[in-house]
C-alpha cells in the first residue's frame, strides 16, 4: 500500500509539473520584476520575480499575456510544456505635439536672417532639443550610460499618429489588484472574489480623462494611485449597500 501511495504521489507531481510554463523577462538583459502574467484562458495570474523568473499554470493552446506599465504588452500561445518562454520588453512609444515655430519680420537684418535663414526643419530640432534636454530619462537608459554618451530625454516626441492603449479596463484592473494584494483590499472588508468587482464599481468615477491617460500609457502615476485610494474610501459604503455588486 505504501509503494502505490507513493507511485500516486510521484505520478501527481509530475502531472502538476507539466501543467506549468516558465521563463524569465527582461530589459536590456536587466531582470524585470513585477510584470503581470495573465493566462487569458483561466484568468490564472502571477507576477516576475526580483530575477525576472515567472512560472504559471498553462496547457498546451493556452493564451498568455505579460503586461507591465510603460512597456508594450506580450502576447504568445502556449506551444508545448516543459519549455523556456523569455522574453524582452519594449517601451511604449509616446506621442508630442509637432513643433511649429512661426517668425514675424522685425526690421532687423541680423535677427531677420538667423530667423528665416535656418530651415523650418532645423529650426523645429533646434526648438524640441531644447525643450527636451532638460527632462529626465528613462531609468534603464541612464544605467547605460557612459561619461560623453548622449542620452535621449524622455518626453515628447513626433507624432508617428494614432497609438492603441497599452492597458484595457480589464488589465487595469488585475494591475491593481496584483499591485495593491489582497491584504489591502481586507481593510475594507473584501474577500479576494469581491475584488475585482470593487475595482471596476469604483473606478466608474474616477475622473476620464485621468482613467484615458492611464488605458493610453499603462502606468499609474503616485499621484494618480492617491486620487484612486481616495475614490475606493468614498466607493466602499455604496458597494457593500449595492447587493448587485457584493456577492456573498
């Protein structure tokens, strides 16, 4: 009886074993920690570790999705099990507004001919560099840099058109509440079910254009997480009256 217990046991790890797929993410071969992984099949979720080293569970034809803000979204079917699936992460590329510079005739030789001798090409770079030298880069970019490298600011750019948002209302969702953990929704007396539902009931009211910005770039600023904190405060009451939203 002991050797079949321990067969059925052995034989049940290994089934467990192979219901898992693994990799590692990273950016610029520095590990990434805290991406989201979502298996879109069974909604199963986990998160990289300090390492970059993630594990959930899949079977074969599974969907998966890795979602971390700022970069674009990861998307790739399960092809066989047991095997390595690492990737790198992207930026997201952010949008400016076009430089127009406009020049008005002063009378003055020497001015009017530095104005209008440049080209509108170069006087549009000229003006952007400017304008973008002085903002802060990305932190991946200033751990590369060496002393005379230039390092391109973050901030505007050209407009390259239409870009399609980096998160749904869905994916925000999990990002917070992965973000967030369920100990911090157990103050306001949710279960982990409930979650999910709370979120979605309170960001209703959170103002649009913030919420489109969020959708748009993928990424909560600190600012924006402490209008967000405050909205789930005021929303709490109103969720646990409404009996449609709360489940027990």
């Amino acid at each position: 009886m002991k050797k079949i217990l321990l067969f059925c046991l052995l034989l049940s790890f290994i089934i467990h074993k192979a219901q898992n797929i693994f990799g590692t993410i990273k950016l610029n071969n520095y590990p990434v920690a805290g991406a989201l992984i979502i298996n879109l099949s069974d909604e199963r979720r986990t998160t990289s570790t300090a390492v970059g080293f993630y594990s959930i569970n899949a079977k074969i034809g599974d969907k998966i999705r890795i979602v971390r803000e700022g970069y674009e979204n990861i998307n790739f079917s399960v092809q066989e099990l047991n095997s390595s699936y690492d990737f790198n992460l992207n930026p997201v590329p952010k949008e400016i507004e076009e430089v127009v510079v406009t020049a008005t005739p002063t009378g003055d030789l020497t001015k009017d001919s530095e104005a209008f001798g440049r080209s509108l090409k170069d006087r549009r770079v000229n003006d952007g560099i400017r304008k973008t030298v002085k903002l802060r880069s990305e932190f991946y970019v200033e751990s590369l840099r060496k002393p005379g490298d230039f390092v391109q600011p973050v901030g505007p750019g050209f407009s390259m058109g239409s870009i399609n948002n980096k998160w749904t209302k869905v994916e925000s969702i999990e990002w917070l509440h992965n973000e967030l953990t369920d100990e911090y929704f157990a103050e306001f007396g949710l279960e982990s079910q409930d979650v999910n539902r709370f979120l979605s009931f309170s960001l209703m009211t959170l103002d649009q254009k913030i919420y489109n910005r969020i959708l748009k770039y993928g990424y909560i600023s600190p600012s924006d997480m402490g209008q967000i904190k405050q909205l789930f405060e005021k929303a709490i009451t109103n969720f646990k009256k409404n009996p449609t939203q709360k489940k027990h």
